[in-house]
C-alpha cells in the first residue's frame, strides 16, 4: 500500500521503479569489503582493523571485492573480463552501495527527526493554546486598565483646574479683605480727628441724656464703648443743639 503521509513520503525513486528494493539489500559480499575500509553500517565499527595507507588500502579493498565476487558473487561475471575493466565495474559496485547506505543512513535520520519534531508538538500544543489565551486575558485587562487611567486622567486635570480657580479666588477675597481693613483703619483715624475737633464739648455731650428708643442713656467716650455711628449720631445731635440755642 503506498505511504500517503506527504511528510514521510519516501522519494520517488523508491516507490516508482528508479530504485528497486534489490538495489537497497546490502550485498553479502561487501561486508567484508565495508569492515575493511570502515564505510559499513553501524554495527561494525567495533572491527579491528590494520593500519594502512589511503593508496594500500583502496587497492586491497578493491583487490579482495574483486576476488570475492569472482568466487562467491551472485552476479555471474566472465572470468576473462580484462583487469582494467573488471576493477572499474567491482569500483563502481562499491561507489553504488556505499551511496545507498548513505543516502538510506540520511533517510533514516531525517525520520527520527521527524518523529521528535512530532513528539515535541504533541507536548508544546496545549502549552502554546493556554499561552494564547492568557496573551488574550492579558490583553482584555490591559484595555480595562488603559480605560481607567484615561479616566483619572481626566478627573486629575479636572481637578487641577478647580485647585487653580480656587486659588485665584481665595487670592481676590484676601486682596479685598486687605482693602477692607485699611479702609476701617483709615474711617478709625477719621473718627478719631473728628472726635479730636470737638474734644472741647465733649464734657458737655457725656453730661447730656438724650432720648434713645424711649429710655435715656448716658454715655460714655472711652476705649471699649465706642460706637462710631452712634457717635455720629451724638454729634450731629448736639451740633443741632448748639444751633437751635
């Protein structure tokens, strides 16, 4: 049945005659071949092997596939095929396979990755849905909050205004409440020189009783009785005396 998963596809040459799946068995007569030059599949890197020379070693690995596939390969070949041509076909089998497994290691990587890539969206999928909607809670109380400083804001220049106007009021009422004393002062002083003027009559005002309200009432010119207007009052009245007499 052919994979429909297009992420795990496997290539087109797998699924469409490029590549048979013969081409991807690994050969029997090439381990030995693989052990020897280090270019096997996991699993034989543990042989020992002798030390030797790039040049040494790729003629003895060459040299023993040759051999092995003359005796024991599964693909008949002529036995007296030139030298030349025969290391040139056995190197061109090696070249093959090694690309093979090298292209079926990638593959087989690429898979393991994508199977821990699958794993960590299974695991990060909730967590990113509830950082989502936290980000949106946190969004909607943000809103809430720039509201409310807009609000106070507003109240706080409101305010602020009201402070000024007060201020500006209370400045005007002690301007005029200065005026108001220097103009009391000043009606004192007056008062004091006209009572000064006719400070002459006054022991004949204090010995007079006039009639006030229907009782008679003496008075009495000193610091604490003191009435400006009944004063004004008084003189006016004893200045009509004089007259009259």
């Amino acid at each position: 049945m052919e994979d429909t998963n297009p992420i795990c596809a496997k290539p087109y040459f797998m699924n469409h005659g490029g590549a048979t799946h013969r081409e991807y068995e690994r050969e029997p007569h090439l381990d030995q071949v693989d052990r020897e030059i280090g270019g096997g599949p996991k699993g034989h890197e543990d042989e020992t092997l002798q030390p030797c020379s790039p040049s040494h070693k790729r003629s003895g690995t060459l040299e023993q596939a040759i051999e092995y596939e003359l005796k024991y390969g599964q693909r008949k070949l002529n036995p007296n095929m030139e030298p030349k041509k025969l290391r040139r076909l056995i190197s061109n089998r090696l070249s093959a396979q090694r690309s093979r497994m090298k292209k079926t290691q990638h593959m087989y990587d690429m898979e393991k990755k994508l199977g821990d890539l699958q794993a960590m969206i299974a695991v990060m999928g909730p967590q990113i849905s509830t950082h989502i909607s936290l980000q949106a809670k946190l969004r909607t109380e943000n809103g809430l909050i720039s509201q409310k400083l807009d609000t106070l804001a507003k109240k706080s220049y409101k305010n602020d205004v009201e402070i000024e106007v007060k201020k500006a009021e209370m400045k005007r009422l002690k301007e005029l409440q200065i005026c108001l004393n220097k103009q009391e002062q000043l009606n004192q002083e007056v008062a004091l020189k006209i009572a000064g003027c006719d400070y002459s009559g006054l022991e004949e005002i204090t010995s007079l009783s006039f009639y006030n309200g229907g009782s008679d009432q003496m008075l009495h010119f000193d610091s604490t009785n003191f009435d400006k207007p009944r004063f004004v009052a008084i003189r006016n009245n004893y200045t009509e005396r004089r007259v009259t007499r």
